[in-house]
C-alpha cells in the first residue's frame, strides 16, 4: 500500500490542522490530544467543508450546522438530532522517518 507523506513529524502539535490535496480530493490532517488523524474535508451531514471546523475536546465542529464530529471514532456527537448523520471519512495515519502521512 502507498504511502502519501504530508507533513515533517516535528510539525505536529495539538491543534494542529491543514488541508492536503490528496487524489483529488482534500484531507485534513488533524493533531489533536496527542494523535494524528486524518479526515476528508466534507462534512458528512450535508456536504460543507471542516477546513475551517473547530477543534476541541477531541472533536471537529462543523461551521455550517455546527454538528460535532468525535476524532475517535468520526460519530457526530448530541444524541437523537445526530442519530442519522453518517461518520466521518477517515484515512490511515501512518509515519516514515520524519515524515507523517496517510496509507492507501
Ligand atoms: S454540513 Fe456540516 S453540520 Fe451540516
């Protein structure tokens, strides 16, 4: 499997968050509470970019409804009114060397 590299490692600290072009696509490459995670860029719910999306409390807060999506396991967080949104997309995290990446 590939490896995409996207960023030094030493780049990396909490609240860390940048957009990466990656096969047509746009990713998130997130650092939060001590892990990488990285997400497609489109909100699951109705299709807005999270590349301005809060990050807090191991959460992406989408800017256009404002439904909070766990880093943990992409759910969209608040009970019932979220029960039907789909979770996040997320990327394999992996490292080599210095540098952090994605595997596809
Ligand atoms: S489009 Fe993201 S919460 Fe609605």
């Amino acid at each position: 499997m590939p490896f995409i590299a996207l960023e030094k490692v030493h780049e990396l600290h909490n609240g860390y968050c940048r957009v990466f072009p990656v096969a047509g696509r746009q990713l998130l490459l997130i650092h939060s509470n001590d892990q990488s995670y990285a997400i497609d860029s489109i909100c699951p719910h109705a299709g807005a970019s999270l590349i301005k999306g809060k990050i807090s409390g191991g959460c992406i807060r989408c800017p256009k409804h404002g439904i909070e999506f766990s880093l943990v396991n992409g759910v969209a967080q608040g009970g019932e009114v979220v029960a039907d949104v789909a979770p996040l997309v997320f990327y394999r995290v992996a490292v080599e060397g210095d540098r952090v990446g994605i595997v596809l």
